[in-house]
C-alpha cells in the first residue's frame, strides 16, 4: 500500500483485533506522514489492482530506535458490517505468476 500524498509504499497488516483497523509498516523515519493522510493499494500483488482506497492513517509514531514508523491506518470499509462484496479478477495473473516464476524463480 502507499501514503497517496509521498508515495511512499508499506506492507499493510490486520493484527487480528478489531476490523476497523490495520497498521502499514516498512515506512522509513525520513517519511513525514500525516494523520488524515490517504492509503491506496500499490498494484504491487496481484490481488489488488493500484489506487483503490484502503483507508486514512488514524494515528503513527515513531520510537526512538526505529528505522520505521509504527501506523494505524483506519479501514474505509467497516468489515465488521460487510454485507456486499465486489470480486476483482486480474485480467493477467497468470502472465505475471509466470514471468514471476521465471525471474525470481519457483517457490521453494
């Protein structure tokens, strides 16, 4: 996923407590994220196409030691509630798992 407004890219994460909540992680101390700051997918993986809204950071801090920030970003969408859901087929997942498989090499 990436703060829109750097465009800077981080993993998100769901800690398995509330689903109204996950945290971004990987971003470098030299980033200057905001609360309100938006999330969207990066289009990095396969499973979700780039630019959709994930949510907006909550709150984020950084500890003294860290390399990276420690973000709490707030979910658009409350799964807790989720009653719809929208399948998004990605139209060349199996030419991208190929070529994946032949520059990174087979899974071990």
């Amino acid at each position: 996923s990436v703060i829109k407004r750097t465009g800077h890219f981080g993993t998100i994460q769901w800690e398995g407590v509330d689903p109204s909540f996950i945290n971004l992680k990987y971003i470098p101390r030299h980033v200057n994220p905001a609360v309100g700051d938006s999330i969207i997918t990066s289009g990095y993986s396969t499973v979700f196409p780039a630019g959709m809204f994930v949510g907006k950071i909550k709150e984020f801090k950084l500890r003294d030691e860290s390399l990276f920030y420690d973000i709490k970003v707030e979910l658009a969408q409350d799964f807790g509630k989720l009653n719809f859901v929208e399948v998004v087929r990605h139209r060349f997942k199996n030419e991208r798992d190929s070529l994946e498989r032949i520059t990174i090499g087979e899974p071990k």
